[in-house]
C-alpha cells in the first residue's frame, strides 16, 4: 500500500514550489506520526524544497530539478523499512497527482486570447 498521505504532500510541493510553507511542517509530522521521528523524510523534503527554490531561480522551473527533489525525498523511506512494492506505489501516487496538479494549476492560469 502506498504511502498516500506523503504522496499527496510531495506532489503538491512538486508542482508548485511555493507551497513549502505549509508542506514541509506536514511532512515533519508525518514523519512524526509514522515513524516517531522527523529525521526519515523530513529533512531530504527540505533539503529538496531548498534545490527547487534554488534550481527554480538559477535554471528556471523544469522537471529536471523536480525528479531529483523526488528521488531525493523517496529514498530514505527504503531505509525506513517500506517495502519495495509500497514505495513504488508511492512513487507512482506521487508522480500521477503531481501531474494532475501541473496541468489543473496551468489550465487555471490560461488567459483566453
């Protein structure tokens, strides 16, 4: 089973960067709350929001930048004891609502001509 609630807190840090305000302290508590300490995920969603906010600002916003930001916050749930099939699940949840994010955000912003 995947980890839902991580998957919805990271895709919607993936697909708007500036949502980090509120994303990261519910990642702090689910770390929290499921493992019984902030240390597993939290602090690679930080250092990730950190790399977006940088790579955003230097590069310019792109995916490149955001798939690393996921691999970086996905690993250490392995090491965390979630099974393989759970963090591909994860994985596949995040990406998929991460791209349903991305593409209702856009279509909200469209300007008719």
């Amino acid at each position: 089973m995947p980890d839902w609630s991580l998957a919805i807190l990271l895709a919607i840090l993936l697909s708007q960067r500036s949502t980090w305000y509120w994303v990261l302290p519910l990642i702090g508590l689910h770390d929290y709350l499921l493992f019984w300490s902030v240390w597993v995920v939290f602090p690679f969603a930080v250092l990730a929001a950190l790399l977006l906010m940088y790579a955003d600002i230097r590069l310019a916003p792109g995916q490149h930048q955001r798939w690393v930001g996921l691999v970086m916050v996905c690993i250490p749930l392995l090491f965390a004891g979630l099974g393989w099939l759970s963090w591909l699940l994860t994985i596949t949840l995040t990406v998929w609502l991460w791209s349903y994010l991305s593409v209702k955000r856009e279509k909200a912003y469209v300007e008719p001509a």
